[in-house]
C-alpha cells in the first residue's frame, strides 16, 4: 500500500508546490539568523549583568578588597598589550591611570588565629588616623598627576590634528629616476677631493652604483647608498658594495668618525628642514676630523624648471643654494675649500655680430640669462677642521 507523506516536498524557490516564493524562504532564514544574533546577544547581556552582581556582592563582603582589584589592574596592565591605537589608546590607557590613582588604607584583617585577627584590628584603628593623613597627600599628588596627564594628551592630540592637515603624499621612491653618476661633470671633482683620504667614504644616493665603482678604481674605499634595491643590482652583481638604504638611516647607525668622506647628492635637494638638520649633525659626528665632504645639488632656479611636475609637487623640500650649506657646514666645524658650478643651465646664445642691432639683442641676452639661466648645479667640497 503506498502512502503520502504528510508534508509536501519543496521544488525549488519557483515551484508553486512549495507554498512559498524563493523571496519569502530568505526573508524567513533572515529572520531566523537575526532572531539567533539576538538571543545570543541577551545571552551575553545576561552574562554581563551577573558577573557584575557577583563582583559587586564579593566587593561588599570583603572576599574581593580593592587592593586585590588594584592588583589585577596593575598585572593586565603590564602584561597584556593595549588593544586600540593612536588617540584611543592614549585615552585608555589614561583611563587605566585615572582608575589606579588611589591608596586603599583599609589592610586585610584576615588571620589563621582568633587573636590575630583581634590584634589586626586593633593596629589598623590605633594607626588609621595616620594612614588617613598621609594617603589624602598622595592621592592629591595621584590626582594632581592624573590631571595633568590629561592636560599633555588634550596637547598631543591637538598637535597631531595641526601635523595631519599639513601632510603632504610621500614622495614615491620609483618617481626618481637613478643616475649614472659616473658621466655626471662633477664626477672627476669627487674623485680628485677624495683621492687623499684614508678611510671609507659613503656615497648617499649612489643611483646605479657608477661613481662608487669609478671611485673603488681611482683608489678610494667607498661604498654606496640608496633607498632603490632594484637600482643598485646590477652594480652589486658586479661586486660593487652597495646598501639598499636612506642616508639618514645608515648615518644613524655609523660609530661616531668612522667615515673618512661623505658624497651627497639626490636626497639632498629634497630633505625636510628638520631632516636637513639631522643630516648636518649626523655628518658632523661621523666624519673623523680632516675627513672630506662632497655635496652637489642642483640650483633652486634649475630644479624649479628642469624637475618632474610629480617630483616638484610631493617633494618635502626644495634645493639649497651653495652658500646657505657653505653655512650650515661652518657651524658644525667645516671648512669649504672650494665651490664648482656647471651643468646645462639652458643660457640663450648670443646672436652674429654681424646681425643688426647686434649689441643690443646680445645685451638683452645677457640680462634674460641672468635672471633665467645660470649654473644649473653645483658641488661643494668641504674638510672638517673640529
């Protein structure tokens, strides 16, 4: 004998069997999740109302005392990591300071002995008033120390918010193209300021790696820097030593007059002005007295011309003039021996003497070069006398 199940089976969301549309089936199954997500959030609602019950009732009855509380709080705090970052963090963990900057006087009377606890007792009251006096001082000076926690926070956060609106989009490394220093004008000029030196020279944004070579050949013990690994590979497969670093960095880690000579060209046409100071003092420490310091840089008129829109725009600074690191090398105990300019400056030419109106057109030239062209870069060389 056959039978028929009592209840039909579902043929699909658009099969008219079932009762129902596909649309109304995950209307349901939504609901259904909603209604879980619900009932386990009363769960741990629920959860939370009797732990906090039960802290409360222990509290009351002394199984819990303040100083254990206090306890707790201090070992979460040094051991386990604060969760959140930036403000929020600061805030927490001021919130942690705040709920600590108390001292509980009431001691733990609790004894193996009757008399113990009797003996206990007696003590905290004979010498309560005591500790009373002395732990309302320190929780002024807890308090006092709380608030102007606060204070320095409120400040920081303010001076962030004043940081944030001013930043600029880091300037992207791949943006700058490496140089074939080698067949720069100045190379020859390096070599020959460097040829006398006894020690390791640095060269910071070494581009290729062409001018540490050419240096290593004329007899110089340099190595090379740059923040571009992909610049430097071909060099290194040729044995040449080069790091994958920013000169800021490597300087930083340099022992104090451990370089006979510093190259610095590149970066130096875009260092912040706080940066520019850092690497002033950090050349100053790391080159051994006599040591030599090269430095080329293109001219503020020619890197406003000649460099990428990209790089001009997202650059954190802008090139020097040759007098103004003249200056900042005097201060730290330098000398400058000696300043070189050359480069395309993208002078007009003047035209035939023989053209009419020769002389006047020619002197308007002058003028025009004066105020557009001129050198395009220079190099510095420097030796440190202090």
């Amino acid at each position: 004998m056959t039978t028929t199940p009592s209840t039909p089976i579902s043929a699909g969301p658009e099969d008219p069997s079932s009762g129902e549309s596909g649309s109304d089936a995950a209307a349901i199954a939504e609901a259904s999740r909603s209604a879980a997500v619900a009932d386990d959030v009363a769960y741990l609602d629920q959860v939370m109302v009797e732990i906090d019950a039960e802290v409360r009732r222990r509290r009351a009855s002394g199984d819990l005392p303040a100083s254990l509380e206090r306890e707790l709080d201090e070992l979460f705090l040094e051991f386990s990591p604060v969760g959140l970052q930036g403000k929020a963090k600061m805030r927490e963990t001021l919130a942690l300071i705040d709920s600590s900057a108390y001292v509980d006087i009431a001691v733990p009377t609790a004894s193996n002995k009757a008399i113990g606890v009797y003996i206990k007792k007696t003590i905290r009251k004979m010498i309560g008033w005591y500790m009373r006096f002395i732990a309302d001082q320190i929780i002024k000076m807890f308090w006092a120390t709380s608030r102007m926690s606060h204070v320095l926070v409120e400040h920081v956060e303010d001076l962030e918010a004043d940081v944030e609106a001013h930043r600029t989009p880091d300037l992207p490394v791949d943006v700058v193209v490496p140089a074939d220093l080698a067949a720069a004008w100045w190379a020859p000029k390096a070599a020959s300021a460097l040829s006398a030196v006894g020690g390791r020279v640095a060269v910071g944004e070494c581009g290729t790696g062409s001018l540490v070579e050419a240096l290593v050949a004329s007899g110089v013990d340099a190595y090379g820097l740059d923040p571009s690994d992909l610049a430097l590979e071909d060099a290194i497969d040729r044995g040449a030593d080069l790091r994958a670093e920013s000169v800021l960095d490597h300087l930083g880690v340099v022992a104090d007059e451990a370089l006979a000579g510093v190259v610095l060209t590149g970066a130096v046409e875009r260092l912040r002005p706080n940066e520019r100071g850092q690497l002033m003092e950090l050349v100053a420490t790391k080159v051994a007295v006599g040591g030599t310091v090269v430095l080329h840089s293109t001219t503020p008129e020619a890197w406003a011309r000649s460099a990428p829109p990209l790089v001009r725009d997202l650059a954190p600074g802008r090139p020097l003039h040759a007098a103004t690191w003249a200056h900042l090398l005097g201060g730290r105990g330098f000398a400058v021996t000696e300043t070189t300019t050359g480069g395309a400056g993208g002078a007009l030419a003047y035209v035939a003497t023989s053209s009419p109106d020769a002389g006047a057109v020619n002197a308007a030239i002058d003028a025009v070069n004066e105020l557009l062209g001129g050198p395009a870069e220079y190099v510095l060389v420097a030796v440190r006398e202090r």
